[in-house]
C-alpha cells in the first residue's frame, strides 16, 4: 500500500511541473535548491569571469607536441617498449568551458611482443573535445596559472606496413596546462586509447579491444593573449627565483618493488640549481649514493655518479594562488637520471663501471625561516637501469627500486629582497684583498675501495692571496703542497698552483648584506701540479666548495673539499676515470680580509674580555651503548669558557664512572668490569640565539657544541696487565639554557662521545697469552648542571666603591674519601675552626686548622693548617650587591698535614706533608651576619699520610671533601 502512495505522488509531481513549464509559469514553480550550482556559482565564480571572446576569430590556438605510447600495460620495465612520436594540432575555444581540437601525429614503431601494431611506423589523426573542469568548478578565468581538461574524443590510424592498414581507435583521459606567458601555455596529456582490432594485441586485451597508455607532453599558443591575473606569479628578472639546494640523507632499496639486485642500504648526497616558473619549475642536479648489500659476495660495495633533469610542480601555488611566499612550501617533482654505477671487483663480469638511466620521482617539504633560505625534507624513488657484460660478452640487464630520504637546504633569490639589500647596502661595497691559510687531508684517487681509501690518506697545507672585485666575483691565486700517499713508488710531496674564480653563490641569489653571517662561495679554476717523486708535471682543473663562517669584521672559518683532476697523469698509481685523474683534498682554513668592510657585523657587544667568560659546574648519568649488560653510571664536570659572539669556546675537566660488563672472544662468560675516565674537553660553541641576531640576553639558549676529548681511563679487570690507559676521541652535545638571571642560569645537556682506548690482557684460560683489546665506547650523557656568565666588569665597577671591608670567622664538619688506598675501612671524618678576610669585593684570605682520624685500615690522626685565597665568583659576574644573600667563591690554597705515620715521597718518615687544596665555596645569609656554606674540595698531598695510601707515581695522595659549616660576619 506504501508503494503505490509513494508512485502517486511522484507522478502528480512531475503532470504538476510538466504543466508549470507547459504555461510558462516559472515563478510558481517550487525551487528544490541545487547544490552544485551553489557551490560553483554562488561562492566561488569571480566578479570577472565574463567570457568575452565570442568571436570565431578569437580563443584559436596552435599546439606542438611529444608523446610516447606503449602496449604493454602490465609490465612497465622495458623502457624500450615505448613508441615515441611527435605532432602537431589546431584548437578552439568556444565558451567558458568548452573546446575542440584536431591532431596529427607521427610514431616510430618498436620491438614488441606479439602481433602488435606499435612495432610499425604510423600516423594518427584525431579529433577532441576538452571541457576545463577547473573553470566549471572555480569560475571562469583567462589568466589562471594552472587549470585541469577532461579530455575525449575518436581517430584513426594509418599503419602502412601493418596486415590491417587503418585501425580506428577512442581516447579518453587529462589535460594538465599550465600558463606560462601572455600566449604560451605548457601541458601534459596522459590518456588511454582504445583499439577495436585483433591486429593490436596486449596483455590488458579483452575480447577485441585492445588498451594503450599515451602520454603527450607539449607547448601551446594562443592567438588571443591572456594575461596572469596574479602579476606575484612573474619573474621579475631573468634570475628571480633561481635557486640552489644541497642535501645528504640514506637510502635503502624496495625489495617489495621486485627490483633485480641485492636488498641494500646506503647514504645519499646530491645539489641542484633550478628555477622556477609559477607553478612549475625545473632543475639540474648532481648526486652520488653509496651502496652496500650482504647477500653477494664480490657486490658488497658500489655507487652511483650521475646527474638529474627534473620537473617541478608547486602544490602550494597551485591550490593556494593568493600566497606568494609561504612559510612552509610542498612541491612535487618528476625526471630522469643518467650516470655511472661502479662496482667492485667480481669475476662473473667483465666490467666494473656501467652506464646507468631510469626515472625518478618524489616532492619535497620546504620551511623557510627566512623569505631566501629554507630547510628542505625530500623523499624520493629512482629506478635505474644498467647493463653488465658477462666474461662471455653477453649482456645481463639490471634494475633497482632505489627510495632516499635526505635532510638539506635551499638558497632562492627573491627579488624583491635582493632589490630591498640592493638599495640598502649596494653603494657600500668597496673591493677588498685577502689572504688565506689552511690545512687539511688529501687522498689521491687511486681505487675504489674503502681500504685503499683509508690506507692512502695525506695530509696538506695550503696559503692564498685574492681580491674580491665585486659583491660576488673575485679572483684567487694559491700556493700549496701535500703529503700524496700511493700504493706503488712510496710518499710523495707535490707543489700545486692554482688561479680561482671566486662566485659568493649568498650574494648572487640572495643580495649582498654585510651583516650576513655564512658565506657560500663556488670556485673554479686551472690547477699546474709539480711531482718531482713520480717525475709528473700536469695542468688540469679545480673545483671547490666553501662554506664558511664569519667570525668578524675581518675574520672568516671556512672548510673547502676540492676535487683537481688531470688528463695526464698526476702520480703513479693513478686510477683513470674515463680518462681523467683525480686529486681529492678538505681544508680547514681561516680568511682574513684586509679591509674592513661596511656594516656592523662583528662589532662585539663584549664590552671587555669578562664579557661572555663564564663558568659551569654540572653533574649527570650516563649509559654505553649497546645497552645489553650495562648499567647507568655518573659523570662531573667543571667548566671555563668564553663567548666571543656567537661563536665560544669551552674547556671542561670531567670524571665519569661506567659499568660496562664486556665479553671477550678469549672467555665464554661476560666479565663485569668498571671504567672510571679522567680528563678534559676542548670544544667549540655556536650559539643559535645569537646566530639569529639576538641583541638582547635570550629568556632560553641552545648551544651546538662540539670538541676533543683526552684523558686517561682506569679500568677493574684483573686481565688488564696495567689498569690505566690514555684515551682520546671526540663528543657532540647540545645544551638548553634557561637564564634566570642575565647573569647566571640552568641547563641540560645531552651528549654523544665517543672514546677510544687499549688494554693488555692477559688470559689465564689462554694459556697466559698476552692479547691487546682495543676499545671504541660509545657513551651517552645527561648533565643538569648551572652557569654563571659575566657581562662585563661594568656592573662591578659601578658598585664595588659601596664595599667595606669585612672579617668573619667559620666551623665546619668535614667527611672526606681518600682515593687509591690500599686498604679502606670507610670514610674519613674530621672538624675544624677557620678565620678569613675580604679586602675586596673580588679577594679574600682564610685560614684554617682542621682535625680528625683518616681511616686506611690503621686510624692515623691527622691535623691540616691551610692558607687559602678566595676570589668571589658571584661579584665578578654580577657585580657587588650589599642585599646579596648568595655568594660563590673559587678557593685554592697551600696545607700541611701532620701525622705521626706521614712518609715523604721517598718513602721516609717525616713530621708531616705539604699539599694543595682546590675547591669551591657556595654560601647563603640567612641571618644579616650570620650564613651557613657548602665548600667540594680536593687535596692533592706530596706524600702519604700513613702507609696504606697509595701514590700516582710516587708524586701525591689524593683526597675528595665534603664541607658543611656556619660563619660569622663581623
């Protein structure tokens, strides 16, 4: 019953509208709304999307292009399957939306499996209707940048070799333009054409139809010109949006892809100069990949050299037109690769450098924190393709499915910065001298091989002498020599010369600015080599990069990797490279411009040299890695440092204790050990507030921090024949800052090190054998920790003149731990009374006697005088405050203990022994005269106490305290 009262209505709806429009009474009919019209006319059409053209004259438009097309559907492997072709075609626009085109073409036939036509020479002819989807959906708009056709239509094509001579066919498929110019348009067409004929036979063929791929990629010109709407989408300049980008990350091979070598893994580096047009762009690129895979034997290690071409697509343009410079950017990138891959050393082939090309897909995530420099993410996939000639002199074709994903930065030139630099700066400029020293590696390529590599490693020195002429070109003359390893006639020590041009790349893409601090510099030049080992003498070519920091007005720290090559050979044992030689080398050098330059940079805000001289205590655990069978342990430093501007150094003294069990290939059982390491840190600082031309104290600083790392370790193994080492290696740490105070403040700092070291061990289970085992500890590290930084001496000056002079007197509990005691029973404890004054608000004297019983198996009693002198850290960085509650002072001074046991260095008795005692004094007043402190000290005694304390070389005891006690201010 339901049924039929729904039929009902519906038919006397549709007699009730049929008769309104039958009476032509359209304004009684009821509106049902429409909600595609809404969305397409109400909200998105422009005020000016009238289509004025609608003379038959007008809107024609002209169009070349090329095109590949392929039967093989299923199976795109085979680039050669691809028929290649090129034509030509005739359009029209009729309205908003609608066109119709004519196209000739021509295709070269290719080999193909099975009876197929496409392995003939043809020609096509077609016929298409193309309706602008993007107009229909965003409103009409002549000076779009980009728009999306549907595309359709019928043709034929004429196969004169072929046993069916006309093969008609349908198409359907996409038309992506892109509005290059005021007539010029850039397109791409992908569509699949549909043969009706069992002459064209594919894997994709159903009954008798028959489906082919086309791609055509071409130029178009309109006789009627539409101008960009957006004029933020012209080039300014031919150089406008030219940019650079530079890059390295990892890469790893998709097995799941079905690729024809060996699951592998390696690391990534590539640099691209590119511009772009509107929404699309292009670039050429250089990279290299290093590859290395377990599953062959001789293929373990191989690279790829080669370069790009690419096609760029700016995702941001095209879906977002009104932002011209985004902070973050997506694009999208399509190309083709072509290069060198070299292998090592494998009998199954007859050669080990092949020829390589495939094509490359991908897009990129760019965040700019400046409008000219961008921090870029890019992932990727290529797809190379070789071949390998087998001993027989047959041919194996090889392929890989190769994914990266690599870390870089981008430089663009924008012109309406580098006008607004121009104008700011640009009349500034005068020509300037300069001079350079550096030093570095050198490696004269000889093979291939990580071992040869690494076994052929020179050093080299280098000194120049240039001009820079203009903000971006200057010219470089530079004298150097090496120390050039080979595999055959021993060392030798060659004499280069070398004439540069310089191109500073930030000043060409991004304007000159004085104030800039990083250079990127680009030099190319000719290169005279003089060998008088090998007998050599060659001209060849130099290329370099040199990326560098300013440190001043006139100072610049750069690093230069540089790459020479010869036609003639340069050394012996030289590896020919299509013909060519290669010298490698990488210089870490200083620059030093003679004239002073305009600007500011550089002018320190240090007001004197305790302008950014700080000092830092901190304390943390630590892990080694690999974590299995390690423990946490602790770690301790004291540092001294100084910042210059945004660059510092810092030296560090550390102790740190581990636990780290380790296994041995001499014992089947892991063997619990302790490390304990001594020693310092030499490292370097940048400070990245700074860096970003922070002028005032930052609420939060993140320092970069990086350095040396050298000391000993003591190790508890009773395998070890002596249980301290010498140990160096390096560290790399970041560190988070909060300043409380512009002053003093609070961090964090996680750290990476990593130490290398060596022990004799000595293996009963071996039979005694001596075995030298060789440690590279990777340790991690997290410090909290507080520093006090000085501003300069201003604030004291300006406050020291309300200073009296005061006496105080103190009493103090003291524990101490004798360290390297033959015999311990546990800690010492002991008391005393001291007396002190401060003649500035900077200095102090004190004297102290204390007493109590050191516990080395025998209590020996023992009584300690002292004179120390106290320099207060707290005033010296911050200034002398008279409300102040806290104080710090830095304390080192002279003792002598006696004791009834004491031995002198040559083990006779005597009434006592000298020593020097180091600490720090950290105090607060809680009452106006009255304050309680807390003062870590170290005693290093020139003799022993009793016989049970061990000696260093028979130089000093050691002994770490604990104070804790109240004084008295007078």
């Amino acid at each position: 019953m339901k049924k039929i009262l729904i039929i009902n209505i519906l038919l006397g709806c549709f007699v009730q509208e049929a008769a309104a429009q039958n009476t032509g009474l359209f304004d009684q009919r009821p509106d049902y709304g429409n909600v595609l019209d809404y969305v397409r006319v109400k909200r998105y059409r422009p005020a000016d999307s009238a289509f004025v053209d609608t003379t038959a004259a007008k809107n024609i438009y002209f169009s070349v292009f090329g095109l590949g097309e392929t039967a093989r559907l299923q199976n795109l492997s085979s680039y050669r399957n691809i028929s290649p072709g090129i034509g030509v075609s005739l359009g029209k626009q009729f309205d908003k939306f609608n066109s119709m085109r004519l196209s000739f073409s021509y295709q070269k036939g290719r080999p193909q499996l099975g009876a197929n036509m496409m392995a003939y020479d043809r020609w096509d002819m077609k016929a298409d209707y193309l309706f602008d989807a993007t107009s229909y959906l965003m409103g009409y708009r002549p000076g779009r940048i980009g728009s999306i056709h549907t595309v359709a239509g019928l043709g034929f094509t004429y196969v004169p070799d072929a046993a069916h001579r006309y093969m008609p066919h349908f198409q359907t498929g996409l038309h992506f333009r892109y509005h290059a110019g005021d007539h010029l348009y850039l397109y791409a067409e992908p569509t699949m054409q549909l043969y009706p004929s069992a002459d064209n036979v594919t894997p994709m063929r159903n009954s008798m139809l028959a489906w082919s791929p086309r791609l055509e990629i071409g130029a178009l010109y309109n006789f009627t010109a539409h101008p960009l709407y957006r004029d933020g989408y012209r080039n300014q300049s031919w150089m406008d949006q030219v940019f650079i980008q530079g890059g390295a990350g990892f890469a790893f091979m998709a097995s799941a892809l079905k690729g024809h070598g060996s699951p592998a893994k390696g690391g990534d580096a590539f640099v691209n100069l590119g511009k772009w047009y509107g929404i699309l762009g292009g670039r050429l690129g250089l990279f290299t990949q290093a590859w290395h895979n377990t599953e062959t034997r001789y293929d373990r290690v191989y690279g790829y050299l080669g370069g790009r071409a690419e096609v760029l697509l700016n995702l941001n343009r095209l879906f977002r037109p009104t932002v011209h410079q985004p902070k973050v950017e997506v694009n999208g990138f399509l190309g083709w690769t072509l290069g060198a891959v070299g292998y090592r050393y494998n009998p199954s082939y007859a050669d080990r450098i092949n020829i390589f090309q495939g094509p490359t897909a991908g897009g990129n995530l760019i965040y700019y924190p400046v409008p000219q420099v961008g921090l870029m993410l890019e992932a990727r996939y290529q797809r190379p393709k070789f071949e390998r000639t087998l001993p027989s002199g047959a041919e194996r074709i090889g392929a890989q499915n190769n994914l990266s994903v690599s870390l870089g930065l981008e430089i663009r030139r924008r012109d309406t910065e580098f006008q607004a630099l121009k104008d700011a700066y640009g009349s500034q400029f005068r020509p300037y001298w300069f001079t350079e020293m550096s030093g570095g590696i050198t490696e004269g390529v000889q093979a291939l091989t990580s071992s040869v590599i690494k076994d052929n490693i020179g050093g080299s020195g280098r000194w120049a002498f240039g001009r820079m002429f203009t903000p971006s070109s200057g010219l470089r003359l530079s004298l150097g020599t090496a120390k050039l390893k080979t595999s055959y006639s021993g060392t030798a020590y060659p004499f280069y010369l070398n004439l540069d041009y310089q191109l500073d790349m930030l000043n060409v893409l991004m304007g000159y600015n004085p104030e800039r601090k990083m250079d990127f510099n680009l030099l190319v030049g000719a290169n005279y080599i003089h060998n008088a080992v090998h007998g050599k003498d060659a001209v060849g070519v130099n290329l370099a990069l040199q990326p560098g920091v300013r440190m001043g007005q006139h100072w610049n720290l750069f690093l230069e990797p540089g790459l020479k090559l010869y036609r003639k050979k340069a050394f012996e044992g030289a590896k020919r490279i299509r013909n060519l030689n290669a010298i490698a080398d990488l210089q870490l050098g200083l620059r030093y411009r003679f004239h002073e330059f305009n600007g500011t940079f550089g002018d320190s805000e240090r007001k004197d040299f305790t302008d950014g001289l700080f000092v830092q205590m901190a304390a943390g655990m630590n892990k080694i890695a690999p974590a299995d069978h390690v423990g946490p342990g602790g770690t301790a430093r004291v540092s001294l440092g100084k910042w210059f501007n945004f660059l510092g150094v810092r030296l560090s003294a550390f102790g740190t204790y581990t636990f780290d069990d380790r296994s041995y290939a001499a014992l089947s059982e892991w063997q619990n050990e302790h490390t304990q390491y001594v020693g310092g840190r030499l490292e370097g600082m940048l400070a990245l507030a700074d860096f970003w031309k922070k002028t005032d104290v930052a609420p939060v600083d993140v320092n970069l921090i990086g350095g040396w790392v050298t000391g000993v370790a003591r190790n508890n193994s009773s395998y070890n024949l002596k249980k301290i080492s010498g140990m160096n290696g390096y560290s790399f740490s970041t560190q988070v800052k909060w300043n409380i105070t512009p002053h003093w403040g609070i961090f964090v700092e996680p750290r990476f090190q990593q130490l290398f070291y060596r022990y004799d061990k000595q293996f009963a289970e071996r039979s005694y054998a001596v075995q030298s085992v060789r440690y590279k500890t990777k340790m991690f590290e997290l410090e909290a920790g507080v520093e006090f930084q000085g501003r300069g001496m201003e604030p004291y000056r300006t406050s020291k003149d309300k200073f009296r002079g005061e006496t105080f007197v103190q009493g103090e509990y003291s524990v101490s731990l004798p360290f390297k005691l033959l015999n311990r029973a546990g800690l010492d404890h002991r008391g005393g009374l001291g007396v002190g004054h401060r003649f500035t608000p900077l200095s102090g004297v004190r004297f102290t006697v204390d007493y109590g019983q050191y516990d080395a198996l025998v209590k020996t009693p023992v009584t300690t005088l002292s004179a120390d002198y106290m320099f207060s850290l707290m005033n010296w960085f911050c200034g002398y405050d008279p409300a102040n509650k806290w104080q710090l002072d830095a304390v080192a001074g002279f003792t002598y203990s006696f004791s009834k046991d004491a031995l002198n260095r040559d083990y006779k008795s005597v009434a006592g022994v000298p020593g020097i005692k180091l600490g720090v004094r950290a105090a607060y007043r809680f009452l106006p005269q009255w304050g309680i402190y807390l003062e870590p000290q170290n005693l290093f005694r020139f003799g022993r106490l009793n016989e049970n304390f061990w000696m260093y070389h028979n130089r000093f005891s050691e002994t770490l305290g604990l104070n804790v006690g109240v004084e008295y201010r007078f």
